[in-house]
C-alpha cells in the first residue's frame, strides 16, 4: 500500500536540499517526520513500514486495546490526512532488502529503489521467540509486537482457558494482568531467580510479585522451559525445568528483544547490539541517522540501548533539530513505565550498576518508591502508585540534585524539601 502524498514539486521548487527516507513506521519514525514538519522544515519525507496500518502507538496494544477499552482509530498518532496536509509520502507493507550507500539509495523487496540524500533508521525491535526444538513453532505460541499480534492474541483471551507466560519482565507481567483481568487462568515462570531481576531491585519485585499474587496468578521463580508438548501442531501442555507438567491452552513468549540492525550491518554500518549512533543520532556514514529501539546511543560515559516511547520520540525529535540545522546534542533523561491492574509503575532513570536501595513508604496504602544509588550518587527511582516521589525524583535527577538520605528515609517528611 503506498499513498503518494508528496507534492508535485520538483525539490528545488520546494527549497530543500533532497529527500530524507525514513525505515520504520513506528513512534520513531513518526516521531521524526512530525517534528521536522513542526520545524517547518519542509524536504521530501518518504516513510517506509512494513505493517499495513499508518503509524501508531504500541504501548496500548497489550492493555487497554486487548482489553478492548481502545479501539483502533484511537491509537493512530494522526488520522490518514494528516500525511496528505503535510506532504509526507507513506508506503505501507513494504520493506527495504538493501541499503546502497555510495548510491544512496534503498531497495524494497519488490524490486523499486528510492534514492534518498537522508536516510534515517527507526527499525526498531524484535521480539526473542523460542526455537521449534522447544515447541516455539506451534500454533498457541505468541509474541506481543504489533497490531497483527494483538488481533491473534485477543481470540485467545477467553474467561478461564489456561495461560502460560514465559518470562518474568514488565511484558510478561503485563500480560498476565490482562489475562488475569479478563478471567484467565494464568502461570507465569521466570528462570531467573526472581521476577524483574535485570531491569528493578529486589524490593520493586516482591512488591509486584504480591500483586501479581493477589489477583491470582501463579508465579513460578527459578523454573525454566523444558518444551511445549503439541497435539495436532497446536501447543497442549508445557514441560517445565523443576520437572512438572502444566495443560496449557495458549502461551506468550516474553523474554526479550532484540534490536532489528541486520540492514546496518549489512551496509556496513557500524553495529553492536544495535546501530552504533553519536550523541547527535548519526551512525558511522553520516547522511544515516538512527533513532528508538534499534539505537546505541552513548550515556554518561557508556552505550545503551533504551526500550522506551519516551526516548524513541525524544532522540527522534533532537535528530530532527540536527537535520533542520541544529547542533544540539541529544542527553537521554530515561523514564519508563508499567500498568498492571490499578498499580502504576513509574520509574525515573537508570538503574545500571546500582549497590545500593533505599526504600520509601508512599503516603497512601499500597505506595512505595524505590531509590536507586551507585557509589553514593543517585541515579533511579521505581516509584509505586506514588507519582510524587516519581515526579520529585524525576527533577532530582534533571537537576543533579543529590537527595539527603535520612529525608528520604523518613516518610513523613516532605520530598520538597529536597529540591530547594
């Protein structure tokens, strides 16, 4: 599907220098066209997707659009017109097979070829799927991605059918919430010793354990996949690492993901468990940018990768800036967030290396944050229907303000205090 919205205009007649190409459909590709256009920067804009819907969000698939509280037109960053109104050109179900620089130019998989002088990568990322040595490739086996996954997951979301989910992360333990919600029965196991165990302190996840607990589902730490046992191709029961049986009716692989830089590599990009990018998104040829999931982006002395909306859309719009002229570099100030059930996650940067945690009772039952330190300096926080101490330490961490622990310690004192 390709709506051909630019205009007629040759590019000299539109004042730009060529035209910038972007692969990825996703919140950082959009991210980026719109605040180009914000900036009325107004060059040829080409994005390419491989789904057959315009862009959209993704966070909401796997809560309230599968719960069925959003519908689909709801979750569209702008309707259809919007690309028409602002001379963006949109091939849907379409991807690019090569990437020529000396040409510069890319070529989808039908064989047409698009010449860019600005290419932009928005790729993003995969979901880990299990190997068909395990069961992987049986019918009931699902990832949770894009709109196509969350379509087949919700026939499958039926009021007492039998659900197993694979791994202990916020995209499993946000599954179960939503299965739990709408009436399944639900077994969620974890290899590692506990649930969250690379991405949130100990504290964080005996609290989301007891949630998870509560609205009763079973969590099993410390027990890994042995195999899926199919019947007639479609997934019956699972085998697990302590030995037991379970039935199951269906099964959600979350463990993971892995960025989509295959095409950069290809290229000859430089690549490292994503695309290798500098502080200002470029990647080693400079008309390549990349941005979002599929970025290695340098920080505080180190390379990440972040998995969040909020950078996908923050590192989008500083490239923009430096595509329109800018020179200001992109400092990612990570946040991230969790909905399961009525309890809200909310976590204030990153909690890399940490070695010490000091907990927080919230003013209100059932709230709590957790305070992240390394080597005496703060750096996170995971603040649990708490949205105060999820806000006061947000603007600690933006002001480099380094809180006073025995105020922080006391609940009955006021976070104010700290940010004066």
């Amino acid at each position: 599907m390709i709506f051909r919205l630019d205009a007629e205009q040759d590019d000299e007649e539109q004042g730009v220098a060529g035209r910038l190409v972007i692969v990825g459909a996703g919140q950082a590709g959009f991210a980026l066209a719109a605040k180009l256009r914000a900036l009325k920067d107004m060059r040829p804009i080409t994005i390419v997707g491989s789904e057959d819907v315009i862009p959209y969000q993704r966070p909401p698939l796997s809560k309230k659009y599968l719960l069925g509280e959003m519908s689909f037109d709801r979750l569209t960053f702008r309707p259809e017109s919007w690309f028409a109104e602002n001379d963006v050109e949109i091939r849907l179900s379409t991807y690019v097979e090569e990437i020529d620089r000396t040409a510069k130019r890319i070529r989808m998989q039908d064989g047409s070829v698009l010449e860019y002088e600005t290419l932009a990568l928005a790729t993003g990322s995969t979901p880990r799927t299990l190997p068909a040595s395990v069961g992987g490739d049986l019918d009931g086996v699902f990832t949770v991605r894009d709109k196509r996954d969350a379509d087949l997951l919700a026939a499958e979301m039926k009021p007492g059918r039998r659900l197993l989910i694979i791994g202990g992360g916020y995209i499993g333990l946000e599954a179960a919430a939503v299965a739990r919600h709408l009436g399944l029965d639900v077994t969620l196991i974890e290899m590692a010793d506990r649930i969250l165990q690379r991405v949130a302190a100990r504290e964080t996840a005996d609290v989301m354990r007891a949630i998870h607990e509560s609205r009763g589902a079973a969590i099993r730490e410390k027990t890994g996949l042995h195999r899926l046992v199919g019947e007639e191709g479609r997934v019956r029961a699972a085998e697990l690492s302590d030995g037991t049986t379970i039935d199951v009716d269906f099964v959600i692989v979350g463990i993971g993901v892995n960025a989509n830089d295959q095409l950069a590599q290809d290229c000859g990009l430089d690549v490292g468990n994503g695309i290798i990018v500098d502080e200002f998104a470029r990647t080693s040829d400079p008309s390549i940018f990349a941005m979002g999931d599929c970025a290695m982006l340098p920080w505080r002395g180190k390379r990440i990768r972040l998995e969040s909306v909020q950078n996908a859309v923050d590192q989008a719009e500083a490239a923009a800036a430096v595509m329109a002229g800018g020179t200001t570099p992109y400092d990612a100030k990570p946040w991230f967030w969790s909905d399961q059930y009525d309890v809200k996650l909310q976590i204030a940067g990153f909690n890399m290396g940490y070695d010490e945690t000091l907990v927080r009772p919230g003013a209100r039952e059932g709230s709590l944050s957790v305070w992240y330190f390394r080597e005496g300096r703060f750096i996170a926080v995971d603040a649990i229907n708490d949205a105060k101490a999820y806000v006061s330490g947000k603007k600690m961490l933006e002001s480099g303000i380094e809180p006073d622990k025995a105020i922080l310690a006391d609940p009955s004192a006021d976070l104010k205090q700290l940010l004066s």
